[in-house]
C-alpha cells in the first residue's frame, strides 16, 4: 500500500490479518478500538506485539476515517502488565537497550498520533502498561484499574519513558515515591493525583469511552488535531514561545473551510457540518 495515501481503516485487511496480538475495530462516527490481545499473560509487552502496535499506528495515522482512537486491554484482569518479564529474562544489556529504543519510538509515535488518542484502563496498567497510558491523551479509568512503575521489584528501571512521563503528570515527589517503592494506585488515587480524567465501573469503562470520543468525533477534525498539537508542542517550550505558537496556529485554523463552516453555523442558529 502507498504509505502516501490516505486509507479507509475500516476497509484495511491484509496488512492487519497475520497480527497475533493487536485487534483493530471500527465503532461508529471515526472512533477506532486498538485491544492489546494477550489476555493469558495480562496483556504483557514483546517486541512482536511492539511491532505490531507499531504497525497499527502507521495505519491510524493515515486512515481518513479515524477521528479518536480508543486503546484498551484484553479480559477483565488488565490494560496491560508491564513489559513481558520472560521476555526480557533472555536479553542481553544491547538486546535490553534495543527493546527499550523500540518501546520509546512506538510511545512516541503514539504521543505524536494527529488524533486523540484515549486510554481505557481496565485493571493492572504497570510498568510498560502504565507508561503506554501516559503516552495516550488521556486516561478513563474502571474501578479496578491498578497503576505503578514497579521496575525497582525486577532490579531495572522504568525503559519507556515512566520516569520522565509520570513526573511530568504526578510531580517530581509522587513520582519518585511511586518509582522508588514499585507501589501500585488504584482508582480513585489515580483520580485525585490527576493520573485519570474518570473512573467507571468496569463493565462501564468501553461505553463511557466511546460516548466520550463520539463527542470528540462530532468537533472539527482539523481543529482537534491542531489543538492537540499545541498541548503536545507547547508543554516543552517556554510561556512566550507556547504563546507566539498558539497564535500561529490559530491564525492558521482561520483559513480552513471548518471555520468557515463553523462561524457560520453559529450564526445562523444551526449545528455545523464539519468536514
Ligand atoms: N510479563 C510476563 N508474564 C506476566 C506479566 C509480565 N509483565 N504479568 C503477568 N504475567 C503472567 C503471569 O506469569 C501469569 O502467567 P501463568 O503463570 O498463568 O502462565 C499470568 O500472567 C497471570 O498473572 P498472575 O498469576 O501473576 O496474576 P495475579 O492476579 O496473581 O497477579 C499481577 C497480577 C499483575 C500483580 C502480577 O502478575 C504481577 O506482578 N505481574 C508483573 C508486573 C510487573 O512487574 N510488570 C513488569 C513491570 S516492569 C526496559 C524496557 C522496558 C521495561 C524496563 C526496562 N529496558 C530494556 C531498559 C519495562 C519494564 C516493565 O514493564
């Protein structure tokens, strides 16, 4: 497939039919549902699944018929266990550091995703799990969700991006009392430390989050995606710099047809029909 044009997901087959590890669903109105599928072992990571998440990335990123991407975990136990702790068992210290690079560049990749990206975190999210959540835009929690960077019990350290995300999200005392002692949080913790945006009861969690992207999908697509990486830029750069960009980019929305659409829906008493 021509990696220049953009693709319809919901007709995408042949390049998702041989993944072991990784589905990928259409729910109505542009919402996309990636499930980490490996339920047996709670979801934990590989390199192949890291593959494959990576490959389904590429393919959101240039489907036209995605607005919101949902990423959820397999089963009732888990969003995701933390990296596969058999698998790393066997790395050397370069296979170790290779694994870590992999796991950096697809995180990055879906921080940088153009569509909002929402976690539904759906039990344990630790370790790798707990930073694949961080890297979404947000995350809505069940109850039952667990979250933790328990590294220090495994003599490692946090290897994609953990220390660096959850400081940035918690503050520097939170996150290094959560790094330094492996402990997990749940719920409503991760709640009030503003970790969660919501915490649903589990059986909840999956509508909640698709009635939450369908108000997303109903917005601007041009709009939300620049928003997005105003947040995304901005949060690395200084006030005044974040500030001169903002205007940058709001001068730049003016010239879409979706402004256009939407003043004049406003004042002609209408809901716009965004493109
Ligand atoms: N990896 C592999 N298998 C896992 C797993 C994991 N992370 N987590 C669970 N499993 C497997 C269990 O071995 C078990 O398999 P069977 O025995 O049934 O074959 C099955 O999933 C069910 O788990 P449990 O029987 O343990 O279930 P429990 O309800 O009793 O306990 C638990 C749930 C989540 C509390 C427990 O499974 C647990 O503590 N899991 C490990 C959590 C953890 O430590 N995760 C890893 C975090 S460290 C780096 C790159 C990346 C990373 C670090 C460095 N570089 C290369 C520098 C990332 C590290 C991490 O993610």
């Amino acid at each position: 497939m021509n990696s220049q044009v953009p693709v319809c997901l919901a007709q995408v087959t042949e390049e998702t039919a041989h993944w072991q590890n990784i589905l990928l669903e259409q729910h109505a109105d542009g919402i996309c549902q990636l499930t980490i599928n490996r339920p047996k072992v709670l979801n934990a990571l590989n390199a192949e699944i890291l593959a494959e998440l990576d490959q389904a990335l590429n393919l959101v990123a240039k489907a036209n018929d995605v607005r919101v991407l949902l990423i959820t975990g397999a089963g009732e136990k888990a969003f995701v266990a933390g990296a596969d702790i058999a698998h790393m068992k066997q790395l050397t210290a370069l296979e170790g550091k290779y694994f870590a690079e992999q796991g950096m560049a697809v995180f990055r990749k879906l921080e940088n995703l153009p569509v909002p990206v929402i976690a539904l975190v759906n039990g344990y999210a630790l370790g790798g799990g707990c930073e694949l959540a961080m890297s979404c835009d947000f995350i809505l929690a069940a109850e039952n969700a667990r979250f933790g960077q328990p590294e220090v019990n495994l003599g490692v350290t946090p290897g994609f991006g953990g220390s660096q995300r959850l400081t940035r999200l918690v503050g520097r005392g939170m996150a290094m009392e959560l790094l330094t002692t492996g402990r997990m949080m749940n719920a409503d913790e991760a709640l009030q430390r503003g970790l969660a945006n919501h915490v649903y009861p589990q059986a909840d969690l999956l509508d909640e989050g698709v009635k939450l992207a369908g108000q997303i999908a109903t917005k601007s697509r041009t709009a939300v995606q620049l928003t997005k990486q105003l947040v995304q830029r901005g949060q690395d750069l200084d006030l005044d710099n974040a500030c001169v960009m903002e205007s940058d980019v709001f001068g730049l929305s003016f010239s879409t047809p979706d402004r256009e659409e939407g003043m004049a829906a406003f004042l002609e008493g209408r809901k716009p029909e965004f493109s």
